[in-house]
C-alpha cells in the first residue's frame, strides 16, 4: 500500500509525482512534527502523501536510514572538500545583518505586521551563482537535493532565514541567505519555475487521485500515530 506514494528514483527514495524526497518529510516527523504540520511545509504535497512517506518509512526503517545516511554523507563530505571561501561568508553574512535590520525597520510593535523587508537586497549576481544552479529542468541549490522552491515557499511565508535552514539540517545559513538573494534578483524567472513545479505536481494528483479504501487506510493509521504520541 505505501508503494503508492513513494518511489525510488536517482537512487534515492521520492513522493510519486513529486520531487520532494522522502528524507525531508522523516527528518521532521522524527523532530516530532504532526503529519498536518509537515504538510503545511510542503505546499504541493497532499495529507495523504505525507502519511503515505511516514508509513512507508515506518515499515522499512532500515533501508529509509540508510538512504538518508548515505545521502548527509555525500553532502557533509562535499562541504568538507568544498567549503565556503572566507569572502562569501563575509558577504552572506553582511547580507543577512541587512535583512535583519529592515525586517527590524518593517516591523510592527506587535511583531505581526512584517512587511517583506528584503524585497530590495540585491546581491552580486556572481555570488548568487555560487549557491543556485538549474538542474533536471529546476533550481536546486548547489551541492544539495533541496529545490529552490522550498527556500523560496518558507521565506514567502514569512519566515526568517534562521528558521528556514533550521528545517534543511543538510542547509547551511549560508546556503539560505544565497538561496533567497537569488530569488529576489530573479523573481520572475523563479516563480515561472515554481508555477511549473505546482501545475505539474497538480495535474499528476488529479490523473492518479488517491483510492478511497487508502485514504481510509491511511485515516485509521494517522489517528493511531496521534494515539501512540498522546
């Protein structure tokens, strides 16, 4: 039954329909998320597939882990072997104090009223490159599974880089700010790539909707998961 929502494709382990890897959607049910809360991360993804992606890890742990380790292995070698140069660090990080000081600015004294503050940062186009390339016909973010659209979904809806690479453990702080400087010196690019992303994931779950003795299934499964954690 979980077959139904997970794949293995670029030898790893993805939603069907989606190219949301199964990994991210473990990473935060492990840190605890409610299947309801991870999905309002991952805008494309329907509560089915996220009970579909549990299920499926719950009942093959062994080789979900070992995907997963062998896949922050790849990525935890390749910063080691490619770090930062010093220079960029500097320049995220002067990029980063400006958006904090203009959300500081747009800011409300009840902390709600943030307006985008960074709408007008621009960074060297060059520096951008560093962290962004297009890759199987999207953005990604260089040496990382994670597409550009995640990054960009999280800080549209307000949140702060901080909080953004704090649900990409393989992430660096870095990695976000340049992420998000790219987007706002390529929003229409950026968002035709993500307007593409939704209409393709959108049109595969109204061709393959989802059985209704499944979404049983998985209701009765999701109502046991909340039972075990209360």
């Amino acid at each position: 039954m979980h077959k139904e929502f997970v794949e293995r494709r670029h030898g790893s382990f993805y939603l069907i329909g989606s190219r949301i890897p199964v990994a991210r959607i473990v990473w935060e049910y492990r840190n605890g998320e409610e299947p309801e809360v991870i999905q309002l991360h991952y805008s494309t993804l329907s509560l089915e597939q996220v009970n579909g992606a549990i299920a499926f890890y719950l009942s093959n742990k062994e080789e979900v882990e070992k995907d997963m380790a062998k896949r922050q292995r790849e990525e935890d070698e390749f910063d080691m072997t490619h770090p930062a140069p010093p220079h960029l660090k500097e320049k995220l990080e002067r990029a980063r104090q400006q958006m904090l000081a203009r959300r500081e600015l747009t800011t409300g004294t009840n902390g709600r009223d943030r307006a985008p503050a960074c709408d007008k940062l621009k960074l060297d186009l060059s520096m951008q490159n560093e962290f962004v390339e297009r890759r199987h016909g999207s953005f990604y973010l260089i040496r990382s599974r994670v597409p550009l659209a995640h990054v960009v979904s999280e800080y549209r809806n307000g949140e702060d880089p901080e909080a953004i690479r704090s649900h990409y453990p393989t992430l660096s702080l870095d990695q976000v700010n340049g992420a998000i400087s790219f987007y706002l010196s390529n929003k229409n690019e950026v968002e035709g790539d993500i307007a593409e992303r939704s209409c393709e994931e959108d049109e595969f779950t109204k061709t393959h909707p989802t059985p209704p003795d499944i979404k049983e299934k998985f209701e009765r499964m999701r109502q046991q998961m909340l039972a075990r954690r209360s």
